[in-house]
C-alpha cells in the first residue's frame, strides 16, 4: 500500500493472533497487487490499456460503487481523474494547462459503464486509478476478515485509514489523534473510536511542483474550493470515510450525513453531524 500498515489485535493467544494477521496480510497483498495504478500487470493497468474488460465480482462492486460516489459527492470523487494523472510528471506548465484542458472534457464516470460482467469506456482517454479506495477498501476487508475470526477487539491502520473494532479489554474506546495539519507531527485533537471507520485527508501529505507552482496530490477536475487544511470523516466503513474526507478536502461546502471533523488555515476546529 506504499504505506505504514499496522494491526492491533486482541486475541485469546499470540498464535491466535498472528493467524488472522497472516490472512490480513496476504488478502492486503492481493488487493494491492490486483489494483495497483503503477504495476503495468495489474488489471486496472490492463484495463487503461484496454487489454481487457472482463470483471471479476469484487472488481465490479468497487468500480460500481466508485460510480455510486461519484454521483453522491457530486462529481467531486472521480476516480477518472487519472485521466490527467501523467500530466503531473511535465516539466512544461504551459504544456500542463494545454494537456489538461484537451484531456478534461474525458474526465468523469459517465464516461464509462458496466454491462454484466464488462466495463466498457466511449472512448480511448478516460483512465480509472482505484488508489482512492483499495486501501479503504483493504481496511473494511481486514475487519470483515476480523469479525469472522471471532477476534472482537482490534485496531486497523493502513496509512492513517483506520478502523477499530470493538473496544480496549479494559473497556476503553480507542484513542485516535487527528494530525495539526501544520505541524504534522502534532496531534491537534483526539477522538474516541469504538466500532467505527475514521480518515483524514490533508493537502500537506504529498505535492508536486511543476516551474513553481505547487499541485495537491489530490486531484480535482477543477477549481479547489475547500478553505480547510484538513477533513475528517467517521462512518461504519473506512471506504465511506475515506471518499468524503477526501471530497470535503476539495469542496469544504460538500453536504453529508456522517460525522465530520475540519480545521481550517486558523487551526479552527468545526464539528459537523456530532449529537448535541
């Protein structure tokens, strides 16, 4: 996943323990190789490059409910936006603007559809990148994998994408700190998780520069309206979670139903959706 990943758990033995771990483990591996943008063998590779449209199960549930996000984020969350991606490793920001603005009108899940068990494209440009959800996705598989195990106490963190289940032995939620997006590696708050899915997503993670002018690794189709540093978002799913932490962090003004955490270029803390 190209990131830390950890696993907490508690279990009646260590051997009970490093079991289920392995089996997080090696379905983690599978996922990443199976849907990793970069790896020219992968079948999102081979689906950009048109070598296949034949879907497995799990590969058409996610690429169905990439499209049920996008719809819901209103356009917002587009994992059609690697349409675009390459343009990022241009030197030229005249060359950039001009890619960009040829490439965009390809850009959005309308562009492509799925039929059965295919995936068909209406045209040549539009390329899919699933980075935005496997590792979410990879999360929600590890606990659904915990849950079957019996295991009713652990702790899921792949890059900051977390999930907890159950609660501490001693009876205690678990304890997550939100990063001040000013200085990383702060805590600015900490919020109590039991049985719930918590991301963030923030524009200070990764950024490309092309001839001074610095870019989000997080894409947009256009303008960045977000007035945040920092969007966090609790739910039942990390997937959920890690879609609209990062929708907010590209429209701030984005409405919806799960709990959400932002912080503003003041440090400013809003709470939204939390019971009074």
């Amino acid at each position: 996943m190209s990131t830390p990943c950890e696993l907490l758990i508690y279990a009646p033995s260590k051997e009970a323990a490093r079991t289920v771990a392995k089996e997080i483990l090696l379905q983690t591996k599978e996922l990443e190789k199976k849907y990793n943008y970069f790896d020219p063998a992968s079948l999102v590779s081979h689906i950009n490059a048109r070598k296949t449209q034949e879907l497995d199960a799990q590969s058409k549930d996610i690429l169905s409910r990439a499209k049920i996000f996008y719809e819901e984020t209103k356009g917002i969350f587009d994992i059609t936006l690697a349409t675009i991606k390459p343009l990022y490793k241009l030197d030229s920001l005249e060359l950039f603007e001009k890619e960009k603005e040829r490439l965009l009108s390809y850009v959005g899940c309308e562009h492509f559809t799925i039929k059965k068990n295919k995936i068909f494209f209406d045209n040549p440009y539009t390329m899919i990148d699933l980075g935005g959800m496997v590792k979410e996705y990879a999360v929600d598989k590890a606990v659904m994998l915990l849950k079957k195990r019996k295991i009713q106490s652990a702790l899921v963190n792949f890059g900051g994408d977390i999930y907890a289940l159950g609660c501490k032995p001693d009876g205690r939620a678990f304890k997550i700190g939100i990063k001040n997006p000013k200085e990383p590696k702060e805590h600015l708050l900490y919020v109590d998780l039991q049985n719930a899915a918590l991301t963030t997503s923030a524009s200070y993670e990764r950024n490309t520069t092309i001839e001074g002018k610095s870019f989000s690794h997080i894409l947009s189709k256009g303008e960045v309206k977000n007035g945040i540093l920092s969007s966090s978002v609790l739910s039942n799913s990390a997937l959920i979670s890690g879609v609209f932490s990062t929708a907010l962090n590209i429209d701030s003004t984005l409405k919806s139903k799960y709990k959400t955490i932002k912080i503003d270029q003041n440090l400013e803390i809003y709470y939204e959706n939390f019971d009074s």
